[in-house]
C-alpha cells in the first residue's frame, strides 16, 4: 500500500526536510508541499490525499483551524499528522482527531515511526472495508449489523454491536457501555455521527445524550426504560418514536 501525501509549513527549511523524509520513505508518495494551509486547502478539496503533514503556526490559517475545517468534511477526509516545535498544541491535536504529533527538530528515525502509523492505520481500514460481494437485497439490509470500528485514542477499535448495552454521549466524546465489560469505551466522535452508523432497527435514540441496543432493555414505560440497573429517561423530543416501540409490546 502507498499513502498520498502532502507537506505543510510556512518555514522552507522545514518544509524541505518533511519532503525529503517522505521522498525516501518506500510507501509515502508526495503528491504536494505548500507553504500555507490556505493553498493547501485548495489542493485538499481536487485531489485525494492519504496524510497531510501539517505545521501549526503558520498565517492567515494555522493548523489547527485547517484541520478543523477538513473535520467537517467527508469520511474520507485525509489523516493529519501534525508537525510543529511547540508541544502545548498536542492536546487541542487529539480534539481535531489526528493521527499524530511531531515535535521538532526531529530526525528520521521519528519520522519513520510516525509514518509506520499512518499506514497501520490506512491497511486496518482497508481491512474493515473490503469491496463488498454481491449479495441479495436482504444481506445488503444487514450486512453492516454485525460490528463497527471505533476510533480509540490513535487505533481502531471493532465493537460487535451484539455486545452493546447503551451509549452516552458526552459533548465531543461517546462512552460505549458493553455487556460483560466493566469500563466502557470511550471514543472521540458525537452522538449524532455515532447514530447514522447503527442500523435503526436494533438501537434506538432516546435521550440527546443516549442510544440504547432495543434487545437490551429490560423494562420501559413510555417515560423511561431500564438496561440492567441503568434507568434511562426517555427525552420529550424522543417519545413519539419510543412510543412507536412501545406500542409493539402493549
């Protein structure tokens, strides 16, 4: 597998050291390098591109505010790697979901393992999402019912949907509460994002801040439902649909 990439910096001396690391490294392929992100979103939006090596303070659009912008795009969007000398940006880094972090001056060594990373991360996706068969109208229906991959800290994690109990959403983040497991999993992605992956008829939304697996729940009324010793309310805007459910029942 080869990764599409490009290099961002606003410093030329900086920017030529993340090209020649890419020009020597055998699965990284350059396909671009600018000196601000205004030009390289241009490029972001014609081409598609595996990795963005991305600088951080840079003017008129830091890479922060690019990686923002990329986040509101496709799935496909690229992977950010980020590079800048200045290591209080790694937190807000891991708020834009990137995929790493390299703080200068670093060598190739440094660079190399990074780079290792991205194409971990690019075969598990390959991996996840092979060309589908032909399949009849009723396999297409389900074939996406069986597990989804979460995004947990910097790998990918499968999540069998038979093992969720619920889902709390918490502002930037989801906390995926499983039978049998004690810590649930916690991954950077919203609620909402989380909702259009499940299949509607297996999980339900019932609160703004929980999804909850139908064939779990233990007891409900039209008010509240209970998945082992967790009661949840049902949210007024969510008790129309509930009740649909509900109804099956009574």
């Amino acid at each position: 597998m080869t990764l599409d990439c490009i290099a961002v910096d606003d410093e030329p001396l900086a920017l030529g050291l993340v090209c020649k690391f890419i020009e020597q490294t055998p699965f990284l392929n350059l396909i671009g390098r600018y000196a601000s992100a205004v030009e390289a979103l241009r490029a972001i939006h014609t081409q598609k591109i595996d990795v963005i090596f991305l600088d951080i303070q840079m003017p008129d659009l830091n890479g922060i505010e690019l990686a923002r912008v990329i986040d509101k795009g496709s799935s496909e969007k690229p992977r950010i790697i980020f590079t800048t000398a200045y290591n209080q940006f790694a937190l807000e880094g891991y708020k834009v979901d990137a995929l790493d972090y390299l703080l200068k001056p670093f060598n190739y060594e440094e660079f190399l393992r990074t780079a290792h990373k991205a194409l971990a991360y690019h075969e598990l996706v390959s991996k996840s999402n092979p060309p589908a068969p032909a399949s009849t109208p009723a396999e297409a229906e389900h074939a996406d019912d069986n597990y989804l991959f979460l995004k947990v800290e910097y790998q990918l994690v499968r999540i069998a949907l038979d093992d969720i109990l619920y889902i709390e959403g918490l502002k930037d983040y989801v906390k995926v509460h499983l039978k049998g497991v004690e810590k649930a999993v916690l991954s950077l992605t919203s609620l909402k994002a989380l909702e259009e992956k499940l299949p509607p008829r297996r999980f339900m939304r019932v609160h703004r801040s929980f999804i909850v697996s139908l064939d779990k729940i233990t007891t409900m009324t039209k008010n509240s439902l209970q998945i082992g010793k967790m009661n949840i309310a049902v949210g007024d805007q969510y008790k129309e649909g509930f009740g649909q459910f509900l109804g099956k029942w009574v």
